[in-house]
C-alpha cells in the first residue's frame, strides 16, 4: 500500500488568493510605516521599485512567454515585491533591486508554473541570489535616522552594521533592548521593527491567515537553544534568547516568509517538525557559521524538504489505497 498525495497547497476555505494576499499586506503595513519612519526616502524608492518589477516581470513572462492570461491580479506578486523590499538595505541601487524582482519572479515562482507551484518562496530566493552575486552592497545598510527624522537620503545614506554582526564580530557589543524592539538598529528596512512584525503575525492568526506551528515553533526552537549555548558558555555566546529573537530576520522569516502555504507542509505536525528544523538551523548558522545571519538560508532548505515532510506527514483524508 502506497500513500499518494499531489503537490500542495491543499487550502478550502471562504478566502480567494486576492483577500489572503490583501490580508498578508495589511499586517505587513506596521513594519513599512517604521521602516518609512526610520529610513525615510530609501525605504520608499526601493519598496516602491521592488513591487513594480515584480508585478511588471510577471505580466511580461505570462503574456510574453507562457502566453497566458496575467496572473497579478492575484496580488501574489506585490507580495513579493514587498517581502524582498523587506529584505534589503533601503540604500540598495535599483538595478540591483530590479535583478532581485527579475530571479524571485522568473525563476523562484514562474519557473515553476506560477503560484502555486512553486517549491521555495520567491522573495528569498531574489534575496539570496543577491546577497551571494552582491555581500558588500546587501550587507551595508543605511544607519537609521531617528523616529521622526524621515528626511533621509537614498544616495548617500550612513550606513551601519547589524546588531547580530556587532555581537558575532564587533567586540560582541550588546545593543540596547528597546532600540531592537522599535527598529532603532541598521538591518534590512523590513525586519529591523520587532513590535511592527509582531503586530502583524498576532494580526494574521487573529484572522487564521496562518496558524500558530510554524511560528512558535521556529521562535520556540531558537529561544530554547541560544538559551542553552548562553548557559554553556556565555563569553562566547554573549546573546541571550531575547536578543536573537529581537534582530535579524527571525519574526519577518517565522510569521511572514516560513509560513508560505505552497512552500510549508501541509499538516500541522509536518509544520511543526519543519519549523523545528528550521530553527535549529537559524541557531546553527549564527552560532558556529562565517554569516551573522541564517533565516533566509534556513527557510529554504527547509522548502526543498516540504515535499519529504508531506510524504512522511501526509493528510489523512487525502489518503489512497493502491
């Protein structure tokens, strides 16, 4: 007897694509209003941009190449374009932007057929492309300006370095608690505000756009085992878990990007192992690897593993006998 299950998503419920992409793009407006806050103009330019190409690269591959109907009506691909935004420095050239745009829609998502279809969530993979074709520009990011300063300069921005380089490289300096939780901090304009990613995760299950697993257990995972390795040996591992949970791309990756209904599992025990797994390997990254950061990098081998994780976890109902 064999259990067979077709390709995800498996998601029957009184909500077309469109209201669930309008709802994602709702709990993400706190943290673009302090990224706006904090970067001023670049965060502007370069979300504005991100979203344009995006839906732009999309309408041109289904009309142009697929020869089929435009498919951004969905919405799913302003999505996109502001969850890669979310993921780069608000001082990043635009044409290193629209590249980024060019490989999350082009190959992460249309490559594979479209929404839907997809194994790993396009805005990382725009992301990480770019972060390997690009470290110095994706790694230098502008030195926020202030709550209320939003006169900020795209072109000749300050930049500053992430609170997790500061701890990994940087003398191991601890920065300040309530800088990490309003985004006081240079990162990338989307993740810096932890209050804001918050906001909208609890915003999100309040309307069960998502559900709890993947979430809790990513933030669980990380919270208990930096936890440990500070209890092991705090003059090296000088975070505690509050900290790690705080910077980085830690909330945006479990609340936004982790919880992708096509690239994520489809049972919630499948769900809760791959947010497991993913955790371990943020905490391995940043604790024993060469890059501060490793929510990007976990989130999508842990997409290559869904497949595997629904075969061993598959739904009940979906079941057959052969």
């Amino acid at each position: 007897m064999n259990n067979l299950t077709s390709s995800p998503p498996y998601i029957h419920k009184a909500c077309s694509v469109r209201t669930t992409m309008l709802h994602v793009l709702l709990a993400l407006l706190p943290a673009y209003a302090m990224a706006l806050l904090y970067f001023g103009l670049g965060a502007l330019i370069v979300s504005l941009f991100a979203v344009i190409c995006c839906v732009g690269f999309e309408w041109v591959i289904c009309r142009a190449l697929l020869k089929t109907p435009s498919s951004t009506g969905d919405l799913s691909a302003v999505v996109t374009g502001v969850l890669l935004s979310f993921n780069l420095p608000s001082n990043l050239p635009l044409w290193m932007v629209a590249i980024g745009a060019l490989v999350a829609i082009g190959i992460g998502k249309m490559s594979f057929g479209g929404l839907g279809q997809n194994i790993f969530n396009p805005a990382l993979v725009g992301r990480v492309f770019l972060l390997l074709c690009f470290p110095v520009q994706m790694t230098s990011f502008p030195r926020p300006l202030g709550l209320w300063d939003i006169h900020a300069s795209y072109i000749d921005a300050e930049t500053a370095a992430t609170p997790l380089y500061y701890i990994k490289w940087a003398a191991q300096t601890i920065p300040d608690k309530m800088d990490l939780l309003w985004g006081n901090i240079g990162g990338s304009m989307g993740e810096v505000s932890a209050i804001a990613l918050i906001a909208g995760g609890i915003y999100l299950l309040g309307k069960r756009i998502i559900t709890w697993h993947i979430p809790t257990t990513i933030l669980a995972t990380v919270a208990l085992l930096t936890t440990l390795l500070h209890l092991i040996n705090p003059a090296q591992f000088v975070a505690t878990a509050d900290i790690h949970l705080l910077t980085g791309g830690v909330l945006l990756g479990a609340f936004f990007m982790a919880t992708d209904y096509v690239t994520s599992p489809m049972t919630l025990l499948g769900q809760s192992i791959y947010g497991i797994l993913i955790g371990i390997i943020i905490v391995v990254i940043r604790a024993f690897g060469n890059y501060p950061e490793g929510v990007s990098f976990a989130i999508l081998l842990m997409n290559g593993a869904s497949p595997l994780l629904n075969r061993l976890c598959p739904p009940k109902r979906f079941l057959k006998r052969q």
